[in-house]
C-alpha cells in the first residue's frame, strides 16, 4: 500500500506482489512507509492483534481512513489530515496463522515484522479488500474476508527510519535553495537581455 502525491493531493494505490517481484526496486521509496499508531498513541511497544491502530503515512503525516461514496455505494480508502482522527481511520489486524506456526505450535498475540494479516474496521464489520480493475489495483471493504486479501508487514529498520526522517526533514531547505536559485537565474537572464 503506497500514497502517491497526485495533484497535490496523496492518494492510497496498491500493488499487488508476489514472490517472483524484485522489491529491491523500492527500496529508498517512502510512498509505502507507514506508522502504526495504536488508538492511544501515546502508548508504545509491541501491537497486539486486538488492538485498534491508525496508519500514518511516513513522509506527508495523514492517516488512512475509510470513507463511503454515494455514487458508487461503498466504502473506500482515502487520506484525512492529521489533525483528524476519528473512528473512520481506525482498523484492526487480523493474524494469519500460518503452517509453519501451527507446526511450530506457536502461535503469538502479537503482530510481528514479517506477519501475514487480514485489515479489519476498528468496529469489526468491514474488511479491506484490493482487486484488479483496468491498469490499477482498487481498494474498498466487504463485509467477509476473501482468501485473497492477505497483506504482509515489512519492518523498516531503524536506519531506514533515520535516513528518511532526515531526507523528509530536509525538504524544506532544499524547496527554499531551489526557488532562490530560480529567483537569481530569472534576474540574470533579465539582465542579459
């Protein structure tokens, strides 16, 4: 799951993966960061699979949230402005048990960085759900959980976070140096003419 800058706005886009992909090609990319904020987000520490979260976008601070569109009679997934939490943007993961956790016998609470879930409405009555439709990936919510529906949580090591925190923290300085920089091009042409 990416957000993508599309006329200065983000939009929520998917990808659909499978083992064969070489996701070395995103690597660097922070359109498909996310923060898992829990409900209370002053609490910290692992997330456990009951616990209702927000999804943060990394790079530009909104949170995803669920909105539903009249015209097309369903629930979709959009991106609101931090300053707006609300019960919309809250979800739930649901863990996948798989094989070699049942042949291990262990089977956690808690979500960990390479885990197989389901994402669930915070109220427990919408699943997320992507399929194809023409060239893009489409993202909205049904009411039971299809096979299909399985997204797998990438860990970002704590290098990675630091190296975009700074990247993101410099965006600023270098808008501000490349439109001065335009301002002294304009004013020498000028001058030449």
């Amino acid at each position: 799951m990416i957000a993508r800058k599309e006329k200065n706005e983000f939009e929520v886009d998917f990808m659909k993966t499978v083992a064969s992909d070489n996701l070395q090609q995103y690597s660097g990319n922070t359109n498909g960061m996310w923060i898992i904020e829990n409900e209370n987000y002053r609490k910290g520490g692992f997330v456990k699979a009951e616990d209702k979260f927000r999804l943060k976008h990394f790079s530009s601070g909104q949170y995803l949230s669920l909105t539903y569109r009249s015209e097309k009679k369903r629930y979709e997934l959009k991106l609101d402005p931090p300053t707006s939490k609300t019960e919309h943007s809250l979800f739930k993961f649901v863990i996948i048990s798989t094989a070699m956790a049942e042949q291990s016998g262990k089977y956690y609470n808690y979500i960990s960085k390479e885990a197989f879930t389901r994402i669930q409405t915070a109220a427990g009555d919408l699943w997320l759900h992507v399929e194809k439709a023409g060239d893009k990936m489409e993202a909205f919510f049904l009411e039971y959980p299809l096979d299909d529906d399985i997204f797998k949580l990438v860990k970002a090591t704590s290098n990675e976070v630091w190296e975009t925190g700074f990247l993101i923290s410099c965006f600023p300085i270098l808008h501000k140096y490349q439109e001065t920089l335009s301002q002294v091009f304009f004013l020498v042409g000028e001058w030449f003419y």
